[in-house]
C-alpha cells in the first residue's frame, strides 16, 4: 500500500500522489499486534455455501515511510497450525497432508515488494507469498484504517484489505467430486486482512 513496499522502481501513482500530511507523521517502525490483528479466509462449500476461517497465530514488522511508500516495508509470518474455522475435525484435515502439511511447513509468509496509491486512502501492496514452499506474486488492495494513541499510550495504525488467490497454485489441489456435479473445496480463495500495527521505533 502507500505505506508499504520495497523495490527499486517508482511506480506512477507512487511518483504522482501528493504527500497526506497524516500518514508523513507516522513515519517510523511498527510491529503486528497478534491480538489484534487476524487474517482470514473465504472458501465455497460443495457449491453452495461459505466457509470462513483464520490463522491466528500472526507475527510481523513494517517499517512505514508516509513520504516516499517505495521505501516503507512489510513483512507477515503465519503460524498454518492456529488455522481456526470452527470445526476441530475440519481444523485437523486443513493442517494434514492433504492441505497445509503443517508439520512440513509451519509458516505462511508474505513479503512485499512494491506499493501503489490508489487514491484517498486506497492501496494496493504486491508482495512474495509462500505456501508450502511455493512462493508466488500477490497483490492486495487495502485501505488505511487511521492512527490513534491506546489507553497504554501505544501509537496504532490500522489497515484493512482482501485479495483472491488460486489455491492450486501454491500446491494446494486436495478435492472432493460431488455427484451432484462440482467438488467440495473451490479453487478460488478470498483473503481478507485485518492489521493493528504498535510503534515501535522511529
């Protein structure tokens, strides 16, 4: 997003977009707030319905730049064995073999490289993500929730964004045939990111 990216090019909108005096100030470092901070998941249910989930295990640091984005950072570790959908049995078959192999790869993570302002307090952050040791290109659109000061006097940011992926892509390719037609788990994925993010240095 404005706030995030790492690379050596400079975008247009990144080039173009004035300077918000609000995001200028809050400059510095930043670690995820775990307890505040979730990233889910959509997937469509034998054709007919929804099933969401999250991982609530998540770690990372960003190093926001307000002024220039192209040299603000992001990087996100995922623990796969806090995945949580509400089913203790459909928890257990996503953390197998057939899905995550959990105990072959622990992590999920994302590391950006390369940011766009979209305009008022839109985003969009591309990045490298992993799964199961495949590591492929994602963009996701997001939106720059604010800033405040907690009651513990702990300086926040907040962003909430979503993205769609292919699972299969990243190795993901476990499924059902219905006899109805179709397969249990759909291929796309909807992602959704909810970010707290604490000062941490300037």
């Amino acid at each position: 997003m404005g706030l995030f990216g790492r690379n050596n090019e400079t975008t247009t909108a990144t080039a173009t977009a004035p300077v918000n005096p609000e995001l200028a100030a809050l400059t510095g470092e930043y670690a995820i707030d775990p307890s505040h901070t979730s990233i889910g998941f959509v997937a469509r249910h034998a054709m007919v319905t929804n099933v969401k989930g999250s991982f609530t295990d998540v770690a990372g640091t960003l190093h926001l730049d307000g002024t220039d984005p192209a040299e603000s950072t992001a990087s996100i570790d995922v623990q796969m064995a806090s995945i949580d959908t509400g089913s203790a049995d459909r928890d257990g078959h996503l953390k197998s073999a057939d899905f995550f192999k959990v105990d072959e790869f622990p992590e999920m993570t994302f590391r950006s490289t390369k940011a766009e302002a979209l305009g008022g307090d839109d985003y969009r952050i591309t990045g490298d993500l992993t799964i199961l040791g495949t590591t492929k290109p994602l963009a996701i659109d997001l939106e720059f929730n604010g800033s405040a000061t907690d009651p513990f006097g702990n300086e926040r940011v907040g962003f909430e964004g979503k993205a769609e992926i292919l699972r299969s892509e990243w190795g993901l390719t476990w499924n059902a045939a219905l006899e109805t037609g179709g397969v249990l788990v759909s291929d796309r994925i909807k992602l959704r990111f909810d970010i707290s993010a604490i000062r941490s240095g300037s």
